[in-house]
C-alpha cells in the first residue's frame, strides 16, 4: 500500500505527527519546552546545545526511516522535502545551483540577523514558492507549528532573554573572556545586579557592569572597600580612580544609574564616563549559557541585596 506522501512531508515538521506516532510527538514537544526552559531559567544549568543535539538526532533518524519505507516517492514531493530542510535546497539540487545558492545565501543571512525572520522567510518561501497549500494536512500542520511552537520559543529565547557574548576583562572573575551568558530583558534591575546597557548615544556599544547605585543612593568608597548607602560590600576590593576617590561620597543623580566593574583595576566604567541614563539600561545577566558555565557571584554573599 502507498504511503501518504503529505505524511512523510509532515515527519520534518513533527517526528511522528505525520504517521500518528503521537508519543514520538509529545517526546519531541517535551524536548522542545525543556530546552526553552533550560536556556531562559536562571536556576537550572542550560542544555540548549545537548538537547538540540538529541531532537536533531531524532529528526533524522525518524525521517530516514519513513523514506526509505515509502514508496515512488514523486519528484514535486521530494523538491518538498529538501525545502522545508533549507529553502532552495530543493532549487540548488533539482534546477539551478547558483539560483539555489542565492536562496540559501538569504535563508542563512536572515538567521544570522534573527532566528524569526529565517522562520518567516521559510514560511513565505513554502507557501508562495512551494505552494503547500495543495497539501491542506501539511499546510495546517506548518501553520500550527509556527503559531503554538516556533513563535513561543523565538519569543523567549530572543526578544525576552538573548544570549551576551564578553569581549573584555572589565568584569572578571564573575564573567569570563569569550563566555556567553544569558541577558534578561527586564526593568526589575536593582542594586547588584549586573546590568547591560549603552552608557551613550556617542558610545552605543553594549556594555556589562555592575550596579551599585540608583537614583539618591550613595556611594562611598574607603580602603579598598565600597559601601552603599552605608553598608560595606562584602566579596570585592575595589579600586578608587576617577570621580570615585577615597572617602569621597557620591550620590547617583535623578534618573541616573552608577555602575562598576568587578575587575576594577581594568574597568571602564561609570568612573570614567560618568553616571548612565537609567532608559539606557535595558538588562541584566541571570545565568551562565552551556551546561559547564556556571555564574559565580561573590556579590550574592551581600544579604541586603536578597
């Protein structure tokens, strides 16, 4: 008997799905969220990478075993196939290999710009190009795919927490060179918290600090020690330079915000180009990104900051 080819089409959207292997689907949904949740919860150490790794291997594993038990496979089906694996994969294999990698070239430039526009481009390229809606199974399932799962992932993992990238030593020990680390995006920042911010409009990059003042705190540094508002932070040295000098009290400005960096004999920081606008602040880092980057704080050792 011939295997209904929409079907095999539906296994590279949702292994399972397509030959009403729902525990293969409802494992892979699990898999799905559990990595979403791994990545964005501050407590739990991120396994995004080996969980991908497992529905990757799932993926492939799955279809190939569907493939090579269907059978004639017709040849509108399979250019199908190969795009909804990579847009103009099909093209590049069936028709025109410059055409096909300009496609390609696109997809890829997208998902290097954002993760939902290669999704969206995937989908006008399906829908407009491919014309699945001949296949109305398909067509609902790549809808419904987009709405319940890939959307609510994109959202988390790229407008509600991205991941942040150290290029400089100004926060060590807590944030290591060439490190990635996971930034909330969030205005529920307060004093400790290592904040992300533009400190100007002159200098638009993002930076990572410490923050150790908002509007009418003060800050007082004597002996290599810092207190705010009084009391002393317990679990760093710092450095007096800049407008932070030895029993100097400074008080944070109206909708200012005074930030620090750890490693503060090699920090450019709030010392140097002064207090930032707080609308310039815009995140704070919640948790070290891959299973073996764990973020410790020594500034956690502070009780009033709990």
């Amino acid at each position: 008997m011939k295997k209904d080819q929409s079907s095999l089409c539906c296994e590279l959207i949702l292994p399972g799905i397509g030959y009403k292997n729902y525990l293969l689907s409802i494992i892979v949904i699990f898999l799905i969220i559990l990595r979403t949740y791994t990545f964005i919860s501050p407590v739990t150490k991120d396994y995004d990478l080996e969980i991908t790794l497992i529905i990757g291997v799932i993926y492939i594993i799955n279809f190939i075993i569907k493939y090579f038990r269907s059978t004639d496979v017709d040849q509108e089906i399979k250019e199908l196939i190969f795009a909804l694996i990579i847009p103009g994969l099909d093209i590049f294999i069936y028709k025109s290999k410059i055409f096909g990698s300009i496609v390609m070239s696109l997809f890829f430039y997208f998902l290097s710009i954002n993760t939902f526009l290669s999704l969206v481009f995937s989908i006008i390229y399906i829908f407009l190009y491919k014309k699945v809606y001949k296949y109305k199974k398909l067509a609902i399932l790549l809808i419904i795919s987009f709405l319940v799962i890939d959307l609510p992932e994109i959202y988390l993992i790229t407008v509600k927490n991205q991941p942040v990238k150290i290029v400089s030593g100004s926060m060590e020990p807590t944030l290591k060179i060439g490190k990635r680390y996971l930034m909330n995006i969030t205005d529920e920042i307060k004093i400790g918290d290592i904040g992300v911010f533009e400190p100007n409009k002159v200098y638009p990059n993002a930076f990572t600090k410490r923050i150790v003042g908002f509007e009418g705190d003060k800050i007082f540094f004597s002996k290599h020690n810092i207190y705010i508002n009084g009391v002393k932070i317990i679990g760093i040295k710092y450095s007096a330079k800049g407008n932070l000098m030895e029993k100097k009290e400074i008080i944070v400005s109206k909708n200012k915000v005074y930030v620090l960096g750890d490693n503060t004999d090699n920090s450019y920081d709030s010392r140097e180009f002064g207090m930032i606008d707080k609308k310039y602040l815009y995140g704070k880092i919640v948790k070290g990104l891959g299973s073996k980057n764990v973020l410790k704080d020594t500034w956690k050792k502070n009780n009033f900051l709990k």
